[in-house]
C-alpha cells in the first residue's frame, strides 16, 4: 500500500487540543483526505427551513477542500463525507430523499443534524413544510424536534439558524426562531454549535465540521454566543486594514473614500470574525476591503434594528443613531491592525 502523505489521526487530535486547529487546518495539506477519512462514518443530515438558502450556496463554495473533494470520493476511493439529505444538493426527491432522512436517523446518536434557516413556530410551524407523511406536511419545526432530539450534535448554519436573523426580523409574521431558542422551548439538550454569518463562510462550516467528528464535541472552544473561538474570536475593528483611519480620526463620507467607515454604519467595532485575516472567495477580498462598511451579520442583533439602509439612501451619510459602541479607543489599534 503506498505510503499516506496526510495527518494521522494521533497528529490530528494533538492538533484539536489548540484553539487555532481549525484556522490552522484549513492549509494543512492534505486536509481534504484527513477530513474524508473521517467523517465517512458519521451520517449527517441538512435541513433547511427559513432563509435565502445562500448559506449552502456559501458553503459549495469551499476552496480549500473543494466541496465535491468533501461529496465525492475523487481522493481516497470510498471515503466521502456521508451526506444523507440535504435538499439543495441531492439528486433524489420526493419519498426517496424522505426515506434517505429517515433512515440516517435510525440510530440515537448516530448522526450530526445540520440545521439551516430559521424555524416558523406560528400556527405549529404551518409556514415551513419539508415533506409529508400520509398525506400530511411535516414542518421544519417537527423535523427540527425530532431529529434534534435524536442527533448526537447539531449545527447551526447561518445567523437565520444561530440567533433567529433575518425571517425573524420586525414584524415576523411567521414566528421564526433559531435552534436554540426551539430547543429551550421544548427542553432539548443536544449540544449546538452556532456556525454564524449571513452567510458564514465555507471555511467556518468545514473547520467545525471536521473538528467535531474527528476531535469530538468538546474540541471545539466556542464564545457565550456559541460560535467557535478559532473563527469569531477576534473583534473585526482590531484587525481591520482601516484601523490606522479610524484612530486618526480619518472617516470615509462617501463608499469609495479609503478611509474608516465607521460614520457610513460599520459595525466592525461590535463583530467578532476573522474576515480582515482569512478574506472571502477563496482569499480574495472581504467586505470592508471592497469598501463596504461591515454589517455585523455574525451578531446574534443581526439584522440590527437601525442597519445601513432601512433609513438613509446609499449616497448618504449613516446618521449617528446607528453608529455602534466603540469600546477601543481611537489611538489604540493593536500591532495587527497597525502592521
Ligand atoms: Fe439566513 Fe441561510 Fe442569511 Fe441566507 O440558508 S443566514 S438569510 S445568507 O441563507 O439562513
Ligand atoms: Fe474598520 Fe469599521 Fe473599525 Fe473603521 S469602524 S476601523 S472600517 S472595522
């Protein structure tokens, strides 16, 4: 058998005990095979109820592995990730794909929920129905209670499943909620891991994906907000290319000045992601390096009640009511942001 160029899973596990494994492990090489090898024992379900569905659209976009390296067995012959529903992806419909769900979660315990979108509670749910049984909807919010009682983790995907989101914005008319207030309400106790962002990036959801099926649940350091230390541990503003504007006192009146956006809503001083460092589209650029002031999309507030563009027109300035609270002073930006 020819020698395996790749992690082994003693190295792997010595790796998880660090909270930076899973910013780390994304350029590892062969990270892709690792993480194969790994999850193809744990059948994962993906459910996805209220939302744009740009959280998956976000995740198939995974660089690094790519997202058929982590469908399809095109590195190690039979090893794959074990993907049993997810509604976007999957070629089967109908009963088949409900059977498929079914059946991966036979065993208590023995699959990993993922949870995508928020969930409608008004009227038992009516608003979302994924499937049927005889003759009947079944609504996210039953899919959500069963299969999360059952799951032996689940994840939140995107700030919709973590904290509720968009669909749960003013006036709500549908009831929506995110995983853990449904799991507080019904008395649920599987252990969630919010994967936040609206949508999160691709890396964020692999990362922690491979961290719980390779190092276990309790690998995976989380803030009081749920989310993985390794990918929101760090404020946006103290990493922040425009930092050295902000502290100089320099703010952008208009998108394409290059200076601090902070008078045009940026809410970088109240987000916690690793954005400025790991960048968007495989590395590319990211919100504010665009010039787009960030809008905090991995905040359990988001969308905040006072966002950038419920009232003022684009080519006009922020006013100060939605400025956020700056808890680092101007003149204070740490060595990253400086260097
Ligand atoms: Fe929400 Fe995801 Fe935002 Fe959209 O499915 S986190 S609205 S990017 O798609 O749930
Ligand atoms: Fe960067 Fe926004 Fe902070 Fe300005 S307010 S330094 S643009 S994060």
């Amino acid at each position: 058998m020819p020698k395996q160029s790749f992690l082994s899973r003693r190295d792997f596990l010595k790796l998880s005990a660090t909270s930076l494994t899973a910013t780390t492990l994304m350029q590892l090489p062969g990270f892709a095979r690792m993480l194969e090898a790994a999850v193809a024992e744990v059948p994962v379900i993906w459910i996805q109820t209220g939302s744009c569905t740009g959280c998956v659209v976000s995740v198939i976009n995974s660089a690094s592995p790519r997202i058929q390296e982590i469908l399809l067995d095109q590195v190690i012959p039979g090893k794959h990730i074990s993907l049993k529903y997810n509604q976007t992806v999957m070629a089967a419909s109908g009963d088949l794909a409900m059977k498929a769900m079914e059946k991966a979660a036979e065993k208590k315990g023995g699959f990993v929920l993922i949870a995508e979108g928020a969930f409608p509670t008004k009227d038992d749910g009516l608003y979302c129905q994924i499937g049927e049984r005889e003759g009947k909807g079944i609504t996210g919010l039953e899919h959500l209670v069963h299969l999360g009682s059952n799951a032996m983790a689940v994840i939140a995907l995107g700030t919709c499943a973590c904290y509720a989101g968009i669909p749960a914005a003013p006036p709500n008319p549908t009831g929506c909620k995110s995983v853990n207030q449904v799991f507080a309400e019904k008395g649920i106790k599987t252990p969630v891991i919010n994967v936040a962002g609206c949508p999160p990036h691709p890396d964020w959801f692999v990362g922690t994906v491979a961290t719980i099926l390779i190092g276990g649940l309790s690998a995976v350091k989380v803030d009081n907000n749920g989310r993985p230390l390794a990918f929101y541990g760090s404020l946006m503003h103290d990493n922040c290319e425009r930092r050295g504007h902000f502290d100089a006192g320099r703010f952008a009146k208009k998108f394409s000045d290059p200076y601090c956006l902070y008078e045009l809503g940026c809410k970088g001083p109240i987000t916690h992601a690793d954005c400025p460092s790991r960048r968007w589209n495989n590395g590319t650029n990211w919100c504010i390096g665009c010039g787009h002031p960030c809008i905090g999309c991995v905040e359990p507030e988001f969308p905040f009640e006072k966002s950038l563009y419920d009232i003022v027109p684009l080519d006009r300035v922020t006013p100060p009511a939605t400025y956020p609270g700056i808890e680092a002073q101007q003149g204070t930006a740490p060595k990253a942001a400086r260097g």
